[in-house]
C-alpha cells in the first residue's frame, strides 16, 4: 500500500511549488470474491479424502484523508467458507465415515473476521512516508492480533524508493483434535468411548493410537521487509522485495491426521482411523526474494512481471513466475490476461498417505507442503469512470473489476476463484 | 539458472540508480497498470496462495497471521 500511495505522489511532482494532498477525496472500495476446490489429498484425513472447498469473502477497504499529510485505512473484511474435508474432524456424527464423503457435523463450515486499521504520514517534501498499522481477525478455533509499522524514502528526483517494514502476529488456536483420537487424551475412555462402542473396528481390533496431547497453543510471527522500487526509463521501472519471517508456537494443525507404515491399520466404516496428528517443529524461518518488472510498450499494452525464490529452513523452496498484460481496448476499459507458475520442493517432515513412520519425530501429509507444480491462468476486466459525470449522494463509481482465474497443481488440485472490486470516491 | 537469471534482472536496476526521469517524462511510469504493487481486486487470489502454497512474502501481500487451515 505505501508504494502504491508513492506511486500517487509520484504525480504531483515538484512538490516544493505547492503541497499536494496525499489523498484528495475519501475512497471507498467494495472487494468480493468466491473461491471453490476440489481434491484428493485432504490433510485432515492424512492425505487422502476430499479437499472440496468453497469461500465468499467480502471486503470494505475505506481510505479517509485526515489533512495534507495523513490517510486513515480502515479495512473490514469476512469470510464464510464450507469444507468437506474439515467436516471430517468427526466423520462419524451421521450416517457412513468416508474421507471422500463430507460429514455434517459443526466443523463443515466458519466464518473468518477480520478489522484492519492503518495510518499513514507523509512529510512536506512528500519524500518520506511513516505508516502504523493493527489487525485483528477471528475465527472459530483461532484469533490473530497483528501490528506493525513501515517507513518509505523517496529519493534522485523520486525515482527511486527504499522501503523498510516490520510486522508482528500473535495468533492462539482453540485446539480442536481428530474426534477419534480425544478418547485417548488424559482423562480419555480409550477403547470404552462411546464411539467405539457404537461402532465396530475392523482391521486391526485394538485400537491404541501413541497420542499426547499438545502444549502449546501460540503462534507468533515476526516479519520485515525491504523494497527498493527504481524508475528504470521513461517507459520502465522496476522493485526488488525481500522478506524475513519468523513463526514460533504451534505450527501445526491440531486437527490433521497422520497415518503411520509401521502401524496396523483400524477402520470405522471406511474411515481409516488417526494414528497421530500432523507433528512440525516450533520453529520455521523463512526467506523471500522478489523482483517486478513493468513495461510501458504503448498507450494501449503493458506488461506486468514478477519473480519469487522463497527458501525456509523446513526444507522448502519454491519458485513462482508470474505475467500480466493489460491491453486497453477503449477508453474506459482494459483487458487482464495473465499467467502464473509455481513450483515448490516438499517440507523435510512430508510424506503422503500412510507412508510415515512411527519412529519419526516430525510428519505430516499436508499436500501444501508436498512437491508439486501449478499453473494459473487469469482473465479480467476493468472499467474506469475517469470523468465520474454521475454522481449521488456525492458518491461516483470510479472504477469496476471483474477476474476469474483458474488453478491446477500437478498432484489433482484444482480450484477457481471469481473476484469483484468497484471503487468509489466520495465528494 | 534460476538464481542466475534474477541476478541478471537486478543488475539494470542497480547501474541505472543515477538515472533520474523527470516529473514531466512520467506520463507512462504513472499508467495505473505499471504500480509496483499488487492490485487491490486481486488482494484475495494472493492470500488464496498464501493458503495453498508454502511460499509467502516478496509480493506486498501478508507475511502472518492467520492459520490458512482450510
């Protein structure tokens, strides 16, 4: 956002002659989207279930000029999502447990909010920008409260940008354990639990998962960053962007299954019952370099690029690759075709489906941490209001957008997402 | 190769630091579609990667928080 409120400054150049607002009138943007999934590699049931998902997410990003210098962000957001892979927290509450059946019980669905406030101050001379910001956002089994700050420079006639920026989050779960496994937490029934007595175990009759329970159930993050963005020519420019994370706590997810080779396997149904949950270290580090590159080639086409290596210390790295176009076709509306590539190395602690050992002291078959590839392609439409003639309620439309864009990794997952933007300004 | 080819990449940026364009050339560097930055209509196919995929940070979107559980 800094180097987007930069980019408006860039516009009034020659900020000596006259102090230009940073933000002449309030603006209002009005964000929705809908995201649906489809899987086979559920993590809540070891790496092999549905991952069928679908999420609508709403946003209200309203950005109020407080003088000259200062712009109020206040961003509130929420999002309601169905998943059949979560239902199967307790794929026993109704009728046949299958990990390619969704369950119905309480965990199908959440609701996930979010109330973001930023504050940005920019001096006099426009070249030095200070911003704060406070997150909170909320859902059933976890809360994040998040602040931070970051100070932008600009520099040579404002073609160049150096940025610094510092994040905190200190997130708490309410740790919720596969429903099979919470009779052998202390205190538990073990095998004289309701659920077994209900229902018959076939495989292997004696059920007696190693399950400890866990400890912690804190995540903090710690993130800074850096961007140096440089005008390259009149028709180039360019940023590099880096960032240093560091998460501690619970790094896990309490409620997804693991299933060991080592261990003999017992049933309910068809549902193949947890020897374990996901186990990760209580630490991970993370690096990521980046870099953009845009090219003004005519009044009518543009093109976007961007490059990430990302590395961490649970074994991972990554690459992703990424291109837009905008192709203005009239006045008021541009074209967004695009593309995206990225590939990622699995997690030291992966394996998939029953293929870990019980020896192991960190497993998981989460197949967001697994090697694989995707691709991404996009297309979008944007109409912008440049004259903004039909006002009311001294509100005008500026502009509209319109996306859609479609996933596909390599290992099945394949997902679409539709989003929607329209941004008002206010006289 | 990878690493060689971002390398490459930087070198421009760095050797044309002393390069100042004027305000009055900026016509095309200030096009709303050369913003260094991610476009606020795509703020949630960026947090959708940060949920599926490892790889967080480096594109302005957020480094934290949240447990992308889902």
């Amino acid at each position: 956002m800094v180097f987007g409120i930069c980019h408006a400054q860039n516009q009034g150049e020659n900020a000596g002659d006259y102090k230009k607002r940073v933000l002449e009138t309030a603006e209002i943007d009005i964000l929705s989207s809908y995201y649906s999934q489809d899987g086979n590699n559920a993590a809540v049931t070891g790496g092999l279930g549905t991952e069928e998902l679908t999420d609508f997410t709403g946003t209200f990003v309203v950005s109020i000029p407080i003088n000259d210098d200062d712009v109020l962000t206040v961003d509130a957001g929420i999002s309601a999502y169905t998943s059949a892979s979560s239902s199967n927290i307790n794929p026993f509450d109704k009728g046949f447990a299958d990990p390619f059946i969704a369950a119905s019980g309480a965990s199908q669905s959440d609701t996930w909010f979010n109330l973001t406030g930023n504050y940005s101050h920019s001096s006099d001379d426009r070249n030095s920008i200070w911003s704060g910001k406070l997150s909170f956002s909320t859902e059933y089994d976890y809360t994040s409260l998040g602040f931070g700050g970051s100070y932008t420079r600009l520099f040579n006639e404002k073609n160049t940008e150096l940025g610094f920026s510092a994040n905190v989050f200190l997130d708490k779960w309410k740790v919720i354990y596969p429903y099979e496994l919470r009779p052998f937490a202390p205190g538990g029934r073990g095998l004289n639990d309701f659920l077994f007595i209900e229902n018959t175990i076939t495989g292997n009759p004696d059920y007696n998962p190693s399950f400890t329970v866990l400890t912690d159930e804190n995540r903090n993050s710690y993130s800074f960053g850096v961007g140096l963005s440089q005008i390259l020519s009149k028709n180039i420019q360019g940023a590099f962007l880096a960032d240093f994370v560091l998460q501690q706590g619970l790094l896990s997810t309490p409620f997804q299954r693991v299933y060991f080779s080592d261990v003999a396997d017992s049933f309910i149904d068809n549902f193949h019952l947890a020897d374990d949950i996901e186990r990760l270290p209580d630490s991970r580090f993370k690096v990521a370099l980046g870099g953009r590159l845009n090219f003004f080639i005519n009044e009518y086409l543009v093109v976007r690029s961007y490059y990430r290596y990302y590395f961490d210390d649970w074994g991972i790295n990554s690459n992703t690759l990424s291109i837009e176009v905008p192709v203005k076709i009239a006045e008021k509306f541009t074209l967004y075709p695009s593309y995206r590539f990225y590939n990622q190395k699995a997690a030291d602690y992966f394996a998939p489906y029953n293929e870990h050992l019980s020896t192991s002291q960190f497993y998981t078959s989460d197949y967001d941490l697994s090697d694989y590839n995707a691709n991404q392609f996009g297309f979008g439409i944007n109409y912008t209001n440049i004259i903004m003639k039909q006002h009311k309620l001294k509100v005008g439309l500026k502009s509209i957008d319109l996306r859609y864009n479609y996933y596909k990794r390599n290992t099945g997952l394949s997902a679409g997402i539709i989003t929607a933007g329209f941004k008002f300004v206010v006289d | 190769m990878i690493k060689k080819i971002v390398f490459a990449a930087c070198i421009p940026i760095v050797l044309s630091s002393c390069v100042a364009v004027k305000g009055y050339e900026k016509v095309n560097i200030n096009d709303p579609d050369m913003e260094l930055s991610e476009k606020l209509c795509d703020r949630n196919i960026t947090i959708f990667h940060s949920y599926r995929e490892a790889a967080v940070g480096a594109n302005g979107g957020k480094t934290g928080g949240g447990c992308g559980c889902n």
